[in-house]
C-alpha cells in the first residue's frame, strides 16, 4: 500500500511540476501562447486524477498498485516533454536573436547593415521632425579602392573596410549611426548635428583615416583617403511630411556632395547644395 501510495504522490509532484512549467511557457513566449494555454489547462485537469485515487483509497482501502505505477511513468514523461520543449524554445530564440544580429550588421566590416542602417535613421529622421533639432548625413567613400584591391588582392580590400570601420567608429558618439550602404561607401547619420559641426566631423574623419596606416602587407603600411560629401537637414525649414522621403532626398544629397568632393580632388568634404 505505501508503495502505491507515493508512487501517486510522485505521478502528483511530476504533474505539478508538469503544471508549473507549461505556464511559465504560456507567459513568456508570443508565438504559442494558444498551444501553451490548452496544455497548462490539460495538465491542471489531470492533477485530478493523480489524487483522486488517494481519496478513494482513504474512503474504501483499495489501491490499484498497476495504475499507480502508470501514472507515475505518465506524469514524470509529461514533465520530460514539457522541459524538452522549454528547452527547444530556448534554442530556438537564441537562433532567433543570432540571425536578427546577422540582419542588423554587416558580414565583413561590422558596421550596421544597410537595412538597419535606414531603419534606425528613419527613426532619427522622425524625432528630429518632434524636437526641431537638425541631423546631419555623411557618405564616404573611398578613394581609389579598385586599385588597391587590383594590387594587393581583395583580402586586403576587406582588411582596409574593416579598420575603416573601426577607425570611423573610435571617433563617432555611440548615438550616431554608422553603417555600410555599398561596396566601400559608408553612412553616417549625426543626431543633433548642425552644418558647422558636421563639417567638422567630417574633417576628423578625414584627417584621421588620412594619417592612420589602414592595413599593413608584407611590413609596407598602407594608407588611404576617403572623400565625404554632407548634407544637413533642418527641421525648422519646409520639408516633406514623410521621413521616407526625406531620407531618400538627402542620402541623395550627400551622395552627391560625395561626388563633388571626388571631382574636386578626393581626400576632402563637400556640402550639399540646394537642399
């Protein structure tokens, strides 16, 4: 009889744990919330049925010893399933979460990729529209990149990206935007950023991946000089109601300013003009 007896309390504790379990999936995942609620009720109800037979063996001193022991092969299986799950849930969003950081930077250089590059500016584009702070755009490119790729081969064009990038990062402020929208052309989107400062921003881009020895092959340092074009958006003024087209209307200018500067001679800023 003892033996029956916790063979039902164990089938009872595995429910509970069963129970316990399903719902702390219910509240924390979005995606199943349906399945997770039919299965915490599924397993609620069943607790009934591991203490029913403790009741029927107080009022009439019987006890199925096969169903106890079934029971608790049941109970303690329902509990391995549910952790099994939980455990796959786990797995499934750390899957989630590594892939959307693949989708938000870029592959080679670490820098935002060019989606989450829009997206976050769209997002500064409108809160410049509530504060009536300016934002600034910035596209660099560098100068001359086919050429060192034609002679050191593209590993080192890769190398020479990525500590641009690091270069570029090291002297931006963690709220501004950096992100790569071509082959060798980068954007930069300054919050709070006015035309004088701008400028000035870009000049210290500029001199600073002027100066510095981007990548080293076979003990010769390579250096090289990037060309960026400017283009300041100010709330204040009349512009279009939609951010969209406001980020099309100076990603355009500021590529082109960009353009300008390369006309002019590379290695120097330009500003947009018109807008």
């Amino acid at each position: 009889m003892m033996t029956g007896i916790g063979l039902y309390l164990l089938a009872f504790i595995a429910q509970l744990m069963a129970v316990g379990f399903s719902i702390y999936l219910l509240l924390k995942t979005q995606s199943y919330r349906k399945t997770f609620a039919c299965l915490s009720i599924a397993y609620t109800l069943m607790l009934g049925r591991r203490v029913t037979p403790l009741f029927d063996f107080l009022n009439d001193g019987n006890l199925n010893l096969l169903d106890a022991a079934l029971a608790t092969v049941i109970s303690s299986l329902i509990l391995l399933g549910t952790l099994y799950i939980k455990r796959l849930l786990n797995d499934l969003e750390n899957t989630n979460l590594t892939l959307a950081q693949i989708n938000k930077t870029d592959s080679l250089t670490g820098a935002l990729s060019r989606p989450e590059t829009f997206s976050r500016t769209l997002l500064e584009i409108e809160r410049s529209i509530r504060t009536k702070h300016p934002l600034a755009f910035l596209m660099i490119d560098i100068d001359h990149f086919k050429l060192i790729n034609d002679a050191h081969g593209h590993w080192v064009g890769d190398t020479v990206l990525l500590n641009l990038t690091k270069c570029c990062q090291a002297e931006l402020r963690a709220i501004d935007i950096f992100g790569r929208v071509g082959g060798e052309e980068f954007l930069v989107t300054l919050p709070d950023t006015d035309q004088v400062h701008a400028f000035e921003v870009a000049e210290r881009l500029r001199k600073h991946i002027a100066k510095e020895a981007i990548a080293n092959v076979a003990g010769v340092e390579i250096h090289i000089s990037i060309s960026i074009g400017i283009a300041v958006f100010d709330p204040e003024q009349k512009h279009d109601e939609f951010a969209a087209n406001i980020l099309r209307q100076y990603y355009q200018g500021c590529d082109q300013a960009m353009y300008q500067a390369k006309t002019a001679g590379r290695n120097q800023c330009a500003l947009s003009n018109g807008l």
